[in-house]
C-alpha cells in the first residue's frame, strides 16, 4: 500500500472537481459508484443487477480510497484492484462485477503526472487546448471488432454486444487493468464517465458541454443532464478534474506505464 508521505503532486498541483451521478429513467437502482478524495478519483460501473453491481461498484470505491493514504505507484494501484477482484467475487455467487476508470496523482522524474487505470468501458478523456481525447481504450466485444477492422464507428453504435465488456474487476480469470501517464499540466481538463454518459453523448457533444463550462461542477451537472435528455436509460456518473499549476512538459503524449501490461493508445 502508498507510503504516508504526503504526495508531491498535492504539493504541486492544485485540482478543482465537480461530479454527478444519476441512475436514469430505466434502472431501479444506481449501480454506479463514485470517488472523489485527494489525489485519487474513480468512476465504477457495477454488474450482476440491483442485488449486486451497486455492492460491486461501492467495494471497489471503498478499497480505492485506500490510495488516498499516501504516495501511489502503479503496484499499489494493482494491489488495490486485486484486492477488491476477491471481494467482488464473493458476491452473488462470482456473477458480480464492475468496470473502474481512475485518475491518480503521482510523481514521475520529479514532476506531478496523472497515473490512469482502467479495466472495462468506462472511459477516462482528457480536454488539453480545446481538444477531447479519449485516454483510455475499452475493454469490450465491439472496441475488439473495431481494432479487428471488422466494425466501423456508426456500427458500434447499433452493435447487439455493444454493453458486453471483455475485462472488469469480479473476473475469475487475472487481472489486466492497462495504466497511462499524463503529465498534470496546468488548463487541462480529465472527465471520468461510465458509459451511462456515452452511449447517450456522443463526443463532439462531450467536448462543447466542457468547453461551456468553466466550472467543472457545471460541467457534470450539463453532462449528466445530457445523459437524461439522451434517453436515460443507464445509471450515468461523470467526474470532471481541473488541473491548476503545473508548468508545460515537452512530452503531453498520454502514454502506457512501464512494468505493467500495456495497451495501444488512442
């Protein structure tokens, strides 16, 4: 687990958050959790229905917020994730499960850089000068057709498999969460969302609802809002991250965190 040190990137960045959650016109129950705590922010998208998937998500949030101790390195994270991988298994016989997408503080030669985790379709974008970037890749039927050639864009929309993911935390089979660097640099803007928002939001709409927005609580607030207007019909969670302080980097490239398995970015 992190060390007690206090993190260098609490010291050098300062961070604004706004979030939302909604369980939407068709769900009985919100399946959705959400952690917001310093230097550590997750969204979490529970399966196995409404005896199960919210119980899923909360364990998941509740062992994430474990990070928040401390300094993180990408270990800490995995060790996080297994841990919660067993409870999650213990629910509802093993047909229990949650997707999870973070954004973590760490310090990387020196400077404040975001670690992001992700295992499912759960999607971690970055806003960096005027321009939305999906940081994450899904972990799912339709995003491995698309890597395949075999699907295009406007197909993975209607796609009957569209919402079954390949990677979640609850498997039975090891872990393979993919982890990315950015570096924190001042003006830009993380969104966490499950994709209660996106199957609802398409991402041009995504990037003018931020750009509209200064303020990134007003900005969950529109997105999720967007999310109803768009039909509702999953459990919708956004959490929006202003970075303040950190002067620019050369390399901005999101980029895979060496020593864990890596995935093909964006």
């Amino acid at each position: 687990m992190p060390g007690a040190a206090v993190p260098a990137f609490d010291v050098l960045v300062e961070v604004s958050v706004g979030s939302a959650t909604d369980r939407g016109y068709h769900r009985r129950v919100n399946e959705d959790s959400l952690l917001v705590v310093p230097h550590v922010y997750v969204v979490a998208d529970g399966m196995g229905g409404h005896a199960a998937g919210d119980k899923a998500s909360a364990i998941l949030v509740e062992e994430m917020r474990g990070l928040a101790r401390g300094v993180v390195e990408a270990g800490d994270v995995s060790e996080v994730l297994e841990q919660a991988n067993a409870r999650v298994r213990t629910l509802a016989d093993g047909g229990a499960g949650t997707t999870v997408t973070a954004a973590i503080g760490v310090e990387h030669d020196g400077a404040p850089y975001w670690l992001v985790a992700n295992l499912g379709d759960s999607r971690t974008y970055r806003l960096s000068d005027g321009r939305l970037q999906q940081v994450s890749v899904d972990h799912s039927v339709v995003q491995e057709l698309l890597d395949r050639g075999l699907l295009d864009a406007a197909g993975a929309k209607r796609h009957p498999q569209r919402h079954v993911i390949t990677r979640a935390v609850g498997s039975a089979e090891a872990l393979q969460p993919d982890y990315w660097l950015l570096p924190a640099l001042d003006g830009d803007r993380l969104l966490l969302c499950s994709d209660g928002l996106t199957g609802e939001v398409d991402d041009e709409l995504i990037e003018t609802t931020l750009l509209r927005h200064a303020d990134p609580q007003q900005a969950a607030d529109a997105l999720v809002a967007l999310a109803l207007q768009g039909g509702g019909r999953d459990n919708v969670t956004v959490v929006v991250i202003d970075t303040r302080g950190q002067p620019d980097l050369e390399d901005t490239r999101p980029r895979p965190q060496a020593g864990v398995t890596e995935a093909t970015g964006p």
